[in-house]
C-alpha cells in the first residue's frame, strides 16, 4: 500500500472543507469518476451516516412534505393541514447525519424547489432539520444527462462549484486488490472554533467591498458561470476563509474556495486584497516591537488583529504574552469599539490552558475594561 497523501495535496479537498463549515459543495465530472463511491468514505471519516439521494426518482413530496389534515379542535386550533415529511426525514432531526444529492441536473425544477429548502431552511416538510447535517451534490455536465436542465440561478448560488478531480494513484491501487479496497480520500477535519474567526474575515470581505461595490453583487446572463458573488455567496466565503485558517490551508486550495463561491474574477481579486492586507504583524505586537493603533476608519483590522492575537496566543501561550495580548485588546481597542471587543474577549480568555491561571495584572486588565462598560452591558 502506497503512502496516504497529505489532504492539502488532495485533488478535493477545498470541497471536504465546505462542507463542515454549513455550505454545500457541489462537484461536476464526467459520468464513473468515483463521486459517490468517495462520499461514502468521507461520511466515515466524519463519523456521519451517509443518506445517498438521486432526485431524478424522487418527487416534490418527498422533500416539502404531503398535506395532512388536522380536525378542529383536537388541539385547541382551527381545522389545518400540515406537511408531513417521509419517514426518513425523522433521522435528520438528530445530528450526524450527511445528505449527498446525485445527479442533481437531472432533478425536475419542481422537485428542486423543496430541495432548495432543504438546503437553505434546513426543513423537510415540518421536520426541521439539525443544523449539525453535512450536505453535498454532485451531478454531470448537462451534455452528459438524460432530461437535464441548467440549475436554476436561485439555486446555483446556494452551492460551491468545484470540478470533480480522481485521484489516479487512489484508483490504480485499489484496482490491484482483490476486495477492492480503494483507499480513502484525506480529509481536512475543520476544528469547532472556526466560528470565532468570522469576526476577522466578516470585517475584512466587508472592508474588499466597500472599496470594491461592483462586485458586491454581479448576477451572470449565462447558464456556463454558476458561481458569482451575491451577499450570500459573500457569507459563504466568510466561513470558507475561517476553515481555511483553522486547517492551515494552502494558497491553492483557499483560491479554489474563493473562485469556487463568488466566481473567477471577484474571488481572485479578493485574495489579491487579502494578500495586501496591511494588518499588523500579531506577534510584533506580542513582543512589544510594534503597536496596534486604532483607526476609527478601519474597523477591520481592528476585528482581524484581535481574532489574529487569540491565534498566537492559543498556539504558544505564556503568562506574559496574554497579558500583552489583553492590553491591546480592553486599551488599545476596547477604549475605542467595546462592542467589538466583547466579541473576541471570551476568546482570548479561553485560549489559555485549562490548568493556567491568569495573572494579577491580566485580572486587572479585565476589570478595568469592565468597569468602562456602559450600563446594561455584559
């Protein structure tokens, strides 16, 4: 058995990361590349258990629900119908789960309806959905698919396009075996406080458009460009650079999320400015050889400094940098923004080790930015 690559080296891995951060990637590739048989292990590595559906043989029902009646009275309402889901929809009431469409494409627009509020409301009838499901698509060019139709703009823009690449080597080695054991693809596992760098990539997409107001939103009149930047897909990318942070994701695989959710001129533009983002350096600022001012103009790298000081803080924690770290945070910024500060302050507190203990002064800094706060705060 050959050596297992690394995941920034796997063909898909910007896809795997969409995934677990509430977006729903969805790869287009020839017909026999693998996709469905990939997602069943990546559902095992997650620890999910895999629903497989091909929507070409299911109907609208199946995802919005089948009215059924209610007497009057028997609840104390009025007489009603509900929309009752299928049997199945019940296990997604739990978490772990992961939901992968097939052959999406071929889905009659009026089935893809109530799958877009699967996606998007994360409900199937009156069953709500855990917001701990993975969803994934897949499908083949429309060239390729019987009765096929482009997707819908509405629905395009809910999704992460990327193209479908098969790992060869993967391939020609579970070829040789005679259970066929085709190994399993490496997957980025994205940890649970991705969420605490929305503060900083929220800050610093917003600043991009600011600047930059036509590609806030840009629609294409073509059914060939499927990714294009709206405020959603915006949103989207938010949590696609946060994953990207977390795993320490390459330049390759952050371009590929970006061109692969608001398309392939405002994404590589935004890397350009993420590049040539003129934040200052976090650990100077740790080592007191730089310091942070405030620019009531540039609330930005004021976000992006303290989620980036929580960062180093956490990767090599000592007394003194927290303390350092605190000062920028409840004086540097905190005498300016407070409300942006009690964002991140719980952060950095918590990127202590669970066996250390603040020191007076850290303490102090605490208190001190406490009792500034206006009445009523917390």
């Amino acid at each position: 058995m050959r050596s297992l690559i690394d995941w920034k080296r796997s063909p898909n891995a910007a896809g795997f990361l969409a995934m677990q951060v509430g977006c729903t990637p969805y790869w287009e590739s020839d017909p026999g590349q693998g996709k469905s048989t990939m997602m069943s292990q990546v559902a095992e590595i997650l620890k999910r258990e895999l629903y497989l559906f091909i929507g070409s043989i299911h109907a609208p029902e199946d995802f919005g629900g089948i009215p059924f009646p209610s007497m009057a009275g028997s609840d104390g309402l009025p007489a009603y119908f509900d929309m009752v889901p299928a049997k199945w929809a019940i296990r997604f009431a739990s978490p772990g789960a992961m939901c992968f469409f097939d052959e999406l494409p071929t889905v009659k627009p009026s089935v893809r309806a109530p799958i877009l509020s699967v996606l998007t409301e994360r409900k199937i009838g009156n069953q709500r959905l855990h917001q701990d499901t993975i969803f994934c698509a897949a499908g083949n060019p429309i060239h390729q698919c019987p009765d096929a139709s482009p997707l819908e703009k509405s629905f395009a823009n809910r999704l992460i396009h990327f193209k479908w690449k098969m790992d060869f080597e993967s391939f020609a080695e579970g070829l040789a075996t005679e259970d066929d054991q085709f190994p399993a693809p490496q997957v980025p596992i994205v940890s649970a406080d991705w969420r605490r760098l929305k503060v900083k990539y929220g800050a610093m997409i917003g600043a991009y458009l600011r600047r930059n107001p036509a590609d806030r939103t840009n629609v294409p009149n073509n059914d060939e460009e499927t990714s294009y930047p709206t405020y959603r897909s915006w949103t989207y990318l938010r949590n696609l650079m946060c994953a990207a942070e977390v795993t320490g994701a390459p330049a390759d695989v952050e371009a590929s999320l970006a061109e692969a959710t608001v398309g392939k001129t405002a994404g590589p533009n935004f890397l350009q400015f993420k590049t040539a983002y003129d934040l200052v350096d976090p650990e100077a600022v740790l080592l007191e050889k730089e310091q942070f001012k405030f620019d009531r103009k540039r609330i930005d790298l004021a976000a992006a400094m303290m989620v980036s000081l929580v960062s180093c803080v956490k990767a090599n924690y000592t007394p003194e940098r927290m303390e350092v770290a605190l000062k920028v945070v409840t004086v540097d910024i905190g005498s300016h923004a407070k409300d942006l500060v009690l964002s991140q302050l719980r952060h950095l507190i918590n990127a202590k080790p669970a066996s250390a203990t603040l020191t007076q002064k850290s303490m102090d800094l605490i208190k001190e930015f406490g009792k500034n706060l206006p009445k009523g705060g917390k």
